[in-house]
C-alpha cells in the first residue's frame, strides 16, 4: 500500500477528485495462452417405471431438468382378459399438446407378452436392429437426440384399454441436461 501511494504520489491528507486518481491507477491483467480443454460428461440416467399391474405409464420431465432420449425397452405381459390392445407411445408438451405419437403395428391378445425396442434409428442403430430383431421383439423409431422439456410427458399405453392390470414396464436412458 506505501508503495502504491509512493509511486502514484497519492497522500491520504490531499483532497483529489477520483477521477484524477483513476487516470493514475491501471488494470493490468494476465492471460494464460495455452488452450483451455473443458471435457463435459453427458449426465444419464434410467428414466423408468416397473410396476406392475398398470397398462398406461406416465413419465415426467421433473421441473428444473431437459432430457435427450437415447434409448428405451418397453415390455407388455397381457393378462387373461380377452380383448385387441393397441399399445402406443405418445410424448407431450406441458401443456398437453401431442409432439409426436407411434402406434404398435400389431393387436396385443389376451396372454401376449410383446417387448419393443426405442431407438433413435441412427445408421449404427439400424444396422443393429437388422441383425437382431426376432419375431416377439419390435423397435419403436424415435427420433435422434429427442429433446423433452421439464413438464412434458412420455406415455405408453394401451388406448383400446382392454385390461387396466396388464403389465407394463417403461425403462428409458435419458441425458438429463439441469436448466
């Protein structure tokens, strides 16, 4: 501090106008050169609901929170009632406006147990799924990098609404971007 009033000739009994001391007074700063590397890592987590004894699952953007849709299994073990259940998914914005929905392509019967794939489709995806697809799994097409906003909704569900105790189970990895 002596050094500063020494060498700027500032003396704490004389009365100056700040501006005169500012002109005296020069930030410096030093910038570092070298490249600044930021490795961000994708934060995922395992967006689900497994219980049972519910033909419609409703999951939720949590307030605060962005997701991106990666991938996802869906299964459906229908119980004893008989009836044509026609699954589908159906993702919402808040305010219930419908984005986007796909159909199963074929009736569930009573005693079915059907699983299907989400996948965003991507090449790699397709070339995947060509080699792996059997007769008792399907893959719904979801588009790449699906963004969902806080307070939409991702439903699957039965909309004939044969048997509301069929099983149904949603599991989703999601990248969850906090707002």
């Amino acid at each position: 501090m002596q050094k500063l009033i020494d060498e700027l000739k500032l003396y704490p009994g004389k009365d100056q106008i700040p501006t005169e001391i500012a002109d005296k007074i020069l930030a410096v700063y030093q910038i570092n050169n070298e490249d600044i590397k930021v490795n961000i890592k994708p934060n995922y987590l395992l967006w689900q609901d497994l219980q049972v004894a519910r033909n419609a699952k409703l999951l939720t953007v949590p307030d605060g929170h962005t997701y991106v849709l990666k991938h996802g299994f869906m299964k459906v073990d229908a119980g004893i009632v008989v009836g044509n259940r026609k699954y589908e998914i159906l993702i919402s914005d808040k305010a219930g406006t419908v984005i986007w929905v796909i159909e199963a392509d074929t009736n569930l019967t009573a005693s079915d147990l059907t699983h299907w794939r989400l996948s965003d489709m991507s090449p790699k995806t397709e070339a995947v799924e060509a080699e792996q697809y059997y007769m008792d799994k399907k893959t719904a097409p979801l588009p790449k990098d699906f963004v969902m906003l806080e307070g939409w909704t991702f439903k699957f569900w039965d909309h004939a609404n044969v048997d509301a105790l069929d099983d149904t189970e949603v599991s989703i990895v999601v990248e969850d971007i906090e707002n």
